[in-house]
C-alpha cells in the first residue's frame, strides 16, 4: 500500500502528505468543494451561455487605435482595468473603511486606522498624469494624448451585439 511504503521510506514525506490531505480536505469542507474544480458537477452538466453584457475596451494613443494583441495580458490588464477600478473606488471607499474599522475594532488596533488612508478625494488630474506615464512606459513611446474607451456588448445567438456608444472611462475630468 501507497501509505504504508511512503511512511517507511521517508517519514517527512508521509506527514507532509497528510498535512496536505488535511488542509486539502479542510478546504474543500470549508470552501464548499471548490477547491478542486473537478468536484464540481455544475461546471459540466449544461451548456455554458452568456447572458450578461461584455465589456470592449478600445485605446487610443496620439490619435491613433492601440492595438492591444502587441502587449501581454498582464500589461493589457494594467492599461484597461486601472482607469475604472480607479473610478470605481470613489463610490467604495467608505464602505472599505468601515469595514476594517470594524474589524480592527474587534482586534484591538483600531486607533491604527485612519480614515485618510483609505478615503482620499478625487484627484483626477494626479491620476491622469500618473496614467499618462504608466501608457507611455508601456507602449514604449511619448504619449501626447490618450483615450481609453469603453463599449457594452451582449451575445446571443449570432454573436455580439453592441448595445452602447462607446464611452471616455480615460482621461477622467474631461467629459
């Protein structure tokens, strides 16, 4: 048997097998069997459908569309998910802030939290230079201008429909 060979070749071994067994079998307990997706009978008996809406990001830099297939996904990510996770923060930041304090409360450290690093006002220009400097060091030349995009599909039977006129998420304050 695996386990009885395993315990007389290498004790370490043995125990860091079942410590992981442990943690393995914890998880799967705590986390609702997903920590390992092929226990998960609902990710293969039906068919998958979008229903909801994609969004397509388009980046224009001195004028021109980026074509985003020269970057990699992490820079890709980096570029179109920054300007509104950004924006989305504001509405957010409160609600985090309670949060932990609520939570540092419990714990004790709560004289630690202040509301200044987690609530901050909305600097759109700081950012847009930020922003600016983040495109150019990525796209790897000077940025004069740039307008990131965003449109609002839904999928169906013939594919994607465009559902919204494309709308500036970037540069913030100037529309």
């Amino acid at each position: 048997m695996f386990i009885k060979d395993l315990y007389n070749y290498s004790k370490p071994a043995f125990y860091g097998f079942f410590g992981f067994l442990i943690v393995f079998i914890y998880l799967n307990y705590k986390q609702g069997i997903v920590a390992a997706p092929l226990f998960q009978f609902g990710m293969y008996s039906k068919p998958v459908s979008i229903k909801d809406t994609q969004s397509v990001y388009k980046i224009y830099l001195n004028g021109k569309l980026d074509d985003l297939s020269q970057y990699s996904f992490a820079e890709r990510d980096i570029l179109l998910v920054t300007p509104e996770n950004y924006h989305k923060s504001f509405a957010i930041n409160e609600s985090v802030f309670q949060s932990m304090h609520r939570i540092f409360s419990a714990a004790g450290p709560n004289a630690f939290i202040k509301r200044s690093a987690y609530v901050y006002d909305e600097n759109y220009a700081e950012f847009n230079d930020w922003y600016k400097l983040l495109l150019q060091k990525i796209a790897g030349y000077r940025v004069n201008e740039a307008v990131v995009t965003r449109s609002r599909y839904i999928s169906d039977n013939t594919g994607l429909k465009q559902i919204s006129a494309p709308e500036n998420i970037f540069p913030f304050g100037t529309h």
